[in-house]
C-alpha cells in the first residue's frame, strides 16, 4: 500500500481544519480583535498627514497602506507555526506526528491555511470598505499583479522563520519568550505599526531585507503607491535567496532537533 501524495494530505488535512474552524465562530471574533492595531494606527497616521505628506507618504496612501495591512497581517500564520508546534513537543504529542508519512509541520500548515480561508473574506471586505469610504490611494496595475508574488514570497520565507522559532522548543523548555520576541519583531519590521521609510535610517535598512516586510509591509506598500514595480522585484529576487537559505537551515535545524527529542526520551 502505497503513501498518500502530498497534495491529497494537504485536501483531507484542510477539509478537516475548515470544518473545526467554522463550527468554532469565536475564530472570526478573535481576528476581528487582532484588527485594532491597523485601525488605530490608520487614525494616527492618516490624521499625522491630513497637514501634509510625511516622508513623501499622503494621508491617502496611509488609508490604503493600513487597509491593506489589515488583510495581509489576516493571512499571515507564522505566529500559528510557532505557538501550534511548541505545545506538541512540551505535551509530549510530537511522538505522534513523527510516525505519520508526511512533516508534522504540514498539520500546522493546513490549519493555518484553514483559518486563513476563514477570515480572509471578511477582512478582504473590511480592506475595500475602507479603502472606498476613506479615499485611499492606489498605486498602477503593475503594481497590484507584483504585490501577489511579493506576499507569496514573503508568506513563504516568514513561514520558514516561524518553523524555526517553534522548533526551538525541541531544545529548550522555555522558548516563548524568544518566540514572542519572534513576533514582536514580525510586527515592527514587517510595518504593522508604520511604513518602514518612517523607521530610523538603520532600522528601515535592516526591515527592507527580511522576510518579515516582505509578507506584511512590502504588498501594502506596492498596492498603495508607495514603491514601484521595480522595488517589488527586487524584494521577489531577495525572497528567492532567503527562501533556499531558510529551507536549507530548516532542515539542518529539524534533523538535529528531532535527534536531540528522541534523545531526551520524545
């Protein structure tokens, strides 16, 4: 009997994951409180540059950015990776995981995807209700179509860094506090909290390059006007070599640390 194909897992993993999701609706309650922090640093901004633009950004451009935000923050689930995967190995149900034909990280994947599947409607509606109401500015059609490879890109290198954070709790019992460090950092390099250009010199240098403003900031800004095509292109060519470094330190990471948790007695 041969092994189910990836694909056919993923179907069966996400149908099961879609159905729990949407039979638990404190989900979408959940998302809808995790949108706060784009709505008010939408008012702070968007109010900032009611005067004037502010390091070339509008008041327009800020309303797109911020909804956009929204909606690529909805379909990140790099946090899912991490804090899904830590209380496996904690619990002891990692051993469990380890016996199926696939990667355990797959069952975080697919949940992930399903909850994603589950409010991205919704924020996707807030995003245009938004940008509609408020007058935001958009950037070109060229523009719109790089912004989707930008966030594939990003959502997969960010996807990697989250599979690293979490596997760090295969060597240390205590690893949410370097984890949630993890996330607070997504926050602030990814632009959650403002456009990168308005970080100090150093900081928007260091932001440009991850993986972190690659998934969040980097999709917001190219649809906003912010940045031209050609800077998407750049950040899609930089997602490649990230995204080959991040799977090869994965697997060497994962080899180790599994080795390490059967050692220890996973």
């Amino acid at each position: 009997m041969t092994a189910p194909s990836l694909p056919r897992i993923y179907g069966a993993l996400v149908r099961g994951e879609l159905i729990a999701t949407s039979g638990y609706r404190a989900n979408l309650i959940v998302s809808i409180v995790g949108w706060v922090i784009p709505f008010v640093m939408l008012a702070l901004w968007r109010g900032a540059a009611e005067d004037g633009a502010i390091e070339g950004v509008t008041a327009g451009q800020f309303t797109s950015y911020f909804a956009l935000i929204l909606l690529t923050t909805t379909l990140s689930f790099s946090a899912h990776l991490i804090y899904g995967f830590t209380p496996l190995v904690h619990e002891g149900r990692l051993a469990d995981y380890l016996v199926r034909p696939y990667h355990p990280f797959h069952n975080l994947i697919a949940g992930g995807a399903a909850r994603v599947a589950f409010r991205a409607p919704v924020a996707a509606v807030f995003c245009i209700g938004v940008i509609t109401i408020l007058g935001g500015a958009l950037g070109g059609w060229r523009n719109a179509v790089i912004a989707i490879p930008v966030w594939i890109i990003g959502a997969l290198t960010s996807g990697y860094l989250g599979a690293l954070a979490g596997s760090l709790a295969l060597w240390v019992t205590k690893a949410y506090a370097v984890q949630s460090l993890v996330i607070g950092t997504e926050g602030l390099l990814g632009g959650l909290y403002a456009p990168i250009a308005l970080l100090p010199g150093w900081l928007e240098v260091v932001a440009r390059h991850t993986p972190f403003w690659f998934q969040i900031g980097a999709p917001a800004e190219l649809m906003a006007g912010m940045i031209g095509p050609g800077d998407g292109l750049q950040v899609i060519a930089e997602g490649v070599v990230w995204l080959v470094v991040l799977h090869v330190v994965f697997r060497t990471v994962w080899r180790r640390g599994v080795t390490q948790y059967e050692l220890v007695g996973g």
